[in-house]
C-alpha cells in the first residue's frame, strides 16, 4: 500500500511541475513543450572565432 502511495505522490509531483513550466512557458520565461526549438544560424561559431582571434600587429 506504501508503494501506490509513494507512486500516486510522484505523479503529483509530476503534473504540478508540468504545469508550473507551462505557466512559465506561457509567460515568456522558457520554453518547455508548446514552443519549438529556435532554428540556429547557418554559422554559429562565427562571431565567437572573430572574438577569439588574436590582433594583427604591424611590425616596425
């Protein structure tokens, strides 16, 4: 009996925090299952290499 107990308090659990990203969701704060995935730019890494990159120094 203890182990349906246990078993119907996670399920709870589950449901209340479904809910609660939803709420969020809804808000603009994530994204959690209604709103897909955000397409990524052809190129990504671009702008990071351009940070990376050392400074050309001319030489005297």
């Amino acid at each position: 009996m203890d182990i349906l107990i246990a078993l119907g308090f996670v399920a709870v659990v589950l449901v209340v925090a479904d809910r609660l990203l939803l709420l969020l969701e809804s808000h603009g704060h994530l994204n959690w299952r209604r709103s897909g995935r955000k397409k990524l730019p052809a190129e990504p890494g671009v702008g990071l290499e351009h940070l990376l990159e050392e400074p050309v120094r001319e030489g005297r």
